[in-house]
C-alpha cells in the first residue's frame, strides 16, 4: 500500500512494520483508517477507500503521460506488422500453390512463419526498422522510413 500510494499520490510514505493484520494509515500523525479487529484475518480496507481519504486530505493524484505514450504503438511498428503480415501471407500462399498440403498443414506452416516475424517486430518497437518494411513503407505510403 505504501508503494501505491507513493506512486500515485507522490507523497512521502513511511511503512512501519507491525504485528500480523495490523494496518493503519496515519496522514501527518492523525489516524485517518484502521484495519480493525477483522484485519487479523485479511480483511482490510479497500484501495478505493484508502484513495478517497488520501484525496480527501489533499494530495492530489500524479498525471501519469509518459504511461499513455508508452499504451501506443509507434508508426514504425505498425508499418513493420503490416509487412510482417503481408510477407507470412505470400509465404504461405506460395506454399500453397506448390506443395498443396492438407489445411491442418498449411495453418500449421503459417503460425510457424508469422512467429519468425516477431524478432522482426520487436527490433521495431526498439526503433530498428529493417529495409523491407522501410521499403514498403516509402512505395505505400509515400513516407520515407528511417
């Protein structure tokens, strides 16, 4: 809970050990909530609870931006998945056509290529685009890879 509240408040938190179950929140020395006599069995207070009288106190929760820029996927990989996709495609198009396998074959052949595709895609995501999808990149979408 300290680490928590750390993080999402930015406020300086002291975590006392205490006996088993035991579990207090003291906000400048003023008890604010109290596991109780249930604590001893793991029951403690909520998260939400535990927000609400921190808020209701006056710290004010961190905007977090960096973590929104990191939920996004960064045009260089989606580029890089689209090649991806389209060269596991190809590949399993022109197994078709030459060695005519059973369908269980054939999916079983397009799993293991796209899975060769993701070292690919992770190198992208580490801003390493390589030159078939820069390529492709440039013919399709007329902007220059990195």
């Amino acid at each position: 809970m300290a680490a928590l509240l750390r993080r999402e408040f930015d406020v300086d938190v002291e975590l006392v050990e205490g006996h088993y179950g035991e579990f207090t929140l003291l906000i400048d020395g003023d008890k604010v909530i109290s596991g109780g006599p249930l604590g001893f069995v793991g029951v403690l207070p909520s998260t939400r609870e535990i927000r609400v009288l921190v808020e209701a106190r006056g710290a004010r929760p961190v905007q977090r931006k960096d973590l929104a820029h990191r939920a996004r996927i960064s045009s260089d990989v989606r580029w890089t998945i689209l090649t991806s996709l389209l060269a596991t495609l190809l590949a399993a198009g022109l197994l078709a056509v030459i060695q005519r396998p059973r369908l269980v074959s054939l999916l079983g052949w397009t799993v293991f290529l796209a899975l060769l595709q993701l070292p690919i895609v992770y190198a992208s995501s580490r801003g390493r685009v390589d030159p078939c999808t820069a390529w492709l990149r440039r013919v399709l979408g007329g902007v220059g890879g990195r």
